[in-house]
C-alpha cells in the first residue's frame, strides 16, 4: 500500500494567495494575538498567584505555634486516620490557650498512648487547632507549582476563547464557500451535487 505524504503550507494566511479571503486574515491575527495575549496574561496571573500563596504561607508559619497537650483517654480503640498518616488514631486532647483558656480538641497520636500522655499539637493565634504550617522550602515549592498552574490556567482561558471563537469563524468561511460555490454552480448552468 502506497503512502502519500500529506504537506502542510505554514503561514499561508500570511502570503498572497487567490484563494485567501479576508476572514483568513482576521483568523490569523486573531491567532497570533490570542498567544501574546496568552503569554502577557499567564506571566502576571502566575507571579501574583505565587507571592499570595507565598504570603499565605508564610503568615501561616508566623502565626502558628507549638503546644504541649495531654491525651484526655487511651488511643487505643480509635480508629486510624488514614491510609497514609500509618497507623495513627484520633484521640481526644487537652490544652491551654495563649489567654489562659482550657480547649479540647481531637488530634493524631499512635494507637499505645495512654491517657495522660503529653503531645504536642499546633495552635492558631485564638488557641484552636491547626495543621503543622509548611517548611520554607515547602512554602517555596507550593507557591512555584501554584503560580505555575496559575499561569498555565489563564494562558488556557485565552487560547480556549481563541478557538472558540475560531470556530464562529470557521463556520462563517464553511458559509461563504458554500455561497460562492452555489454562484459558480449556477452561473454555469447546473447544480453540483
């Protein structure tokens, strides 16, 4: 079986050609602003996603502090966190606030810690409970890969708005060939088709 090779003419809107019309021509600027517009809307839209998430997270780690608690009843028959925690349970703790007060809240011990135990759990600034804040390094990477995705994102938006309304052109052309070839059909005497 015989294979053809199938050229591709590149920029062809951009040449002088009989068959060229001007929706081509506004297809192709369209197309080459959709892509700086692409390019000038994901480099801002990243960085600032990257300083907020930065930001975040940082504030996260200044406002976050360490406490000593201690385990209100055994772990034992709890059941585990997650798959990928281990094997950790929740367990019922009790702490004191910066302004003095007494909370209780659940956090992740090993299944073997009796009640009384100290552990030591992570506060926000009004004493609740909260996650272990990221590392630097951590902070860094995730506001990287957020401004990445951030940028990535937008960049999509504008090229996706760029085919969509590609389409509203190649449907237009699809009707301009369609009436041009109905002229030529008649004018010499018959219908195709």
């Amino acid at each position: 079986m015989l294979r053809t090779r199938r050229s591709t003419v590149r920029m062809w809107r951009w040449r002088r050609n009989p068959l060229r019309r001007r929706i081509d021509v506004v297809e192709a600027w369209l197309v080459l602003g959709a892509w700086i517009l692409a390019v000038v809307c994901a480099l801002p839209a990243g960085l600032a996603t990257q300083a907020a998430v930065r930001h975040d997270l940082d504030r996260q780690r200044v406002e976050r502090q360490q406490v000593t608690a201690v385990l209100v009843a055994d772990a034992g028959d709890r059941p585990t966190v997650s798959e990928t925690d281990g094997d950790l349970v929740w367990a019922d703790a009790r702490w004191t606030t910066p302004d003095g007060q007494t909370r209780t809240g659940l956090t992740k011990v090993r299944p073997d810690t009796p009640a009384g135990s100290r552990v030591t759990v992570w506060t926000d600034q009004a004493g609740a409970l909260a996650a272990e804040p990221v590392s630097p390094g951590e902070a860094r990477l995730q506001s990287v890969l957020a401004g990445v995705l951030a940028g990535a994102v937008a960049g999509a938006v504008v090229i996706g708005g760029s085919y969509g309304v590609r389409a509203v052109l190649d449907r237009r052309r699809m009707a301009q060939w369609d009436a041009e070839w109905e002229r030529v059909d008649t004018r010499w005497g018959g219908r195709t088709g």
